[in-house]
C-alpha cells in the first residue's frame, strides 16, 4: 500500500504540466506585497501633488519680487587696486573724484584699475582709469613708503582737476604737495597746501588711508610741529604770498590757527595791514593764541622801521605763557635781542635759544634746528669758535632733518 503511493508521488507530471514548466516563469507577488506597493504609490503620488500645490504658491509670492529685482547681468563690476572685485554694484556717476555708486559711496581713481559699468559711463570710466588712475597711484604708493622727492610736481599737475573739490581724491593730491613741498624746503608753498587740506572731507581712515602721512596735528590745537611759523626764507615767503593767500581765501570758515598762521606769512613777505587784519579778526582768543598773538606783534614792531618797546613787555609775560607758545616766544625774543646788541653781547639770547632743545624738546625740529642755527651764527660772529663747533655737532647730529640743517648748512 504504501508502494503504491510513493509510486504515485513520483510517477511524472502530465503533458499539460510538462508544457507549462517549459513557458517562462513570471514572478509572482503575495498579496501582501502588492498591497504595500499599492499602499506607498498613493502616499508618494499625495506627497507629490503637495510639493506641486506648494510649489504653485511660491512661485505666485515671488513672482513680484522678480520683476522688480534688477538683473544680476545689468549689475557693474569693478576691480581695485588690491585686485579684489566689486560685483553687483551700480555706477550712478563718473567723474575726476571717482566713481559714485549708489547708496552715496566714492571710490577714488587711485583705488580703482578697471571695471565694465553702464555703456554709456564706460568711455569716461576707461579714460580716468589711465589718464588719473595711473598717477593718483604713484602718489599715494610714494606717500604710503615716504618717497617724497620730486613728489609736489605730481601733485600740482593734477591740482588744477581738484581746485574745487573737496573729496578724498582732493585729499591725496594736497598732501602729497605737502609732503613734497615740505621735502625740497618749500614751506610756504607746503603751508598753501595745509590750507588747502582743511577744506576736503575728513579721509575715512580704513586700512590705506591710515598708512598715509597726514600732518601732525599739536595738542594744543596749535601749528603743526612739522611747521612752526618762522619762516626761514623771506624770498620764498614772498614768492609764494599771494598763492597761498588764495588758499586761504578758498576756506570758508578760517580756525583762529590758520588766521594766526596766515598773518606770521604776512609778516614775512612784507605784508604787515594782511597780518593786522587777521590777528584783529581772532576776537576770542583762548590762552595759546593770546600768547601767539603778542608774539606776532612784536613780530610786527620788528618789521616796521620804528623802535620797539613790545620786547620789553613780552619777556615780562613769559612765565605766564603757555608752555606750547613759549618756546616761539624765546626764539623770537632772543633773535630779536641778537640783532639789537653787539656781536659780543650773546650770553643772554643764546641761553635762551638752547633753553629751546632743552625745555621743550616736542617745540618741532625745524623751530629747534632754527635755535640752535642762530647760536652757531652768533658764536662764530663772537669768536667762540669752540662753542659754536660743539653746538654744530649737536645740530647735525640730533636734528639733520631740521630746515637749516638741510637747507642753509654751515660750510666745512
């Protein structure tokens, strides 16, 4: 019995069996895979139609906004000095000062080396690229090394472009005259240029503009210490006037320093009636400029052809004047006195000026150069040869940069 049915289990399958075991298989999925599938193409096919309805929104919110932007193919890139580009900035307006972007920032030519704007600015914007660009560079790279030999020729052939401005380009080109008037002795053409200096914007002060040398500025409020007013050369003073008086005249509000300043010129090129008139126009003097003020009068008296009795009273008030002004006061009492007495009557004026280096040794190197020039002058004139050898050396060895020192050196 049981033969029989194991025969009957592996007796072979019938013809239509055989015939279907030769047609490919196809694969078969349980139920219960079929209905996850199922299950997961309408969840996919719900997220699906979410994405597109959000989609749909979004697209309707910026639709504005995209009209209204402005194209980022219309935008201007420029490139600067340092290579870096500026992109997706607009050029409202080119001109000698630079280019003005909006939103009010300026970008000067000597910081700019190229860029593609609006078609109709690009001829101009290429042009004042080289033709400013190129020099305004060399100005401002000769100042950031102090290389300023030869530096104020550059500057008055641009100086005519920016006789009006008063933009950070003006700046750049006024200083530079500064410094280079100020290197080939010229300190009157380099006072024009101070005065030129305080009409232009105050310079921002970021990294490059704090790399350059501005002028030093007193404590005090004072004249600068890198130019005192003494002026060593009368002819240049001369020469120089009415230029510089054009500069001051350019400044619509003058600070009592630059009147102040403006009248020991006036006194130097023979001007006394322009000196008179501007110290009388500093109607509220504080204690500095009183006492600068008593010193440019007897600066005054000393011009004229009278005698003077304003020495008198000045060397009364000078403990009483401000340690900023007294050393100006001793030098101009003590060259006064020296051109007053005899050659051989030297000690008093000459303690005097020496007192200058050695009191008040911040009074600027071209005032304390100036001291201790006279002291060797009347030393020699005395015939104290051995003092005025000793006081040479301390000259040319602690202040070589000083006006007389370069300009007026003893021979050898």
């Amino acid at each position: 019995m049981s033969l029989r049915r194991e025969r009957r289990r592996s007796a072979p399958p019938c013809r239509r069996s055989a015939a279907r075991s030769n047609e490919p298989q196809r694969p078969q999925r349980s139920g219960v895979d079929v209905t996850t599938d199922a299950r997961g193409l309408g969840e996919s096919t719900t997220a699906l139609s979410l994405l597109r309805r959000r989609a749909s929104r979004l697209v309707r919110l910026l639709a504005p906004l995209v009209v209204l932007a402005p194209s980022s193919l219309d935008a201007d890139q420029l490139v600067l000095s340092d290579l870096t580009s500026l992109v997706d900035v607009t050029v409202a307006e080119v001109d000698a000062d630079g280019v003005l972007l909006i939103g009010a920032r300026r970008i000067g030519w000597d910081r700019l080396r190229g860029g593609e704007v609006a078609p109709e600015l690009q001829e101009a914007f290429d042009r004042h690229v080289v033709e400013l660009g190129v020099p305004l560079r060399r100005l401002r790279y000769r100042l950031t090394i102090g290389d300023y030999r030869g530096l104020a020729e550059g500057a008055e052939a641009l100086a005519p472009l920016y006789a009006e401005s008063a933009s950070p380009t003006a700046a750049l080109v006024r200083l530079a005259a500064f410094r280079g008037h100020l290197e080939s002795g010229r300190r009157a053409a380099a006072f024009g240029a101070w005065l030129a200096l305080q009409r232009t914007d105050a310079p921002s002060f970021d990294a490059e503009d704090s790399r350059l040398p501005w002028p030093a500025v007193s404590q005090a409020g004072l004249w600068s210490p890198e130019l005192p007013p003494v002026w060593f050369d009368t002819e240049e003073a001369t020469a120089e006037f009415d230029q510089v008086a054009a500069e001051f005249s350019a400044i619509p509000r003058p600070t009592p320093t630059a009147r102040l300043l403006f009248a020991s010129l006036a006194i130097a090129a023979g001007r006394s009636s322009v000196a008179t008139e501007q110290i009388a126009a500093v109607t509220a003097p504080n204690e500095n400029e009183k006492g600068w003020i008593e010193v440019l009068k007897l600066s005054l008296d000393r011009s004229g052809d009278g005698p003077t009795t304003r020495t008198i009273s000045l060397r009364q008030r000078l403990p009483s004047l401000t340690p900023e002004v007294r050393p100006l006061a001793l030098y101009e009492l003590a060259t006064a006195r020296l051109a007053d007495r005899p050659s051989t009557d030297i000690t008093a004026p000459t303690l005097d000026l020496l007192a200058i280096p050695a009191e008040y040794p911040t009074a600027g190197t071209d005032l304390i150069g100036a001291a201790l020039h006279a002291v060797v002058e009347a030393s020699i004139a005395a015939g104290r040869t051995d003092v005025a050898q000793r006081v040479r050396e301390e000259l040319e060895r602690r202040h070589a940069r000083s006006w007389h020192v370069r300009f007026r050196p003893f021979p050898r």
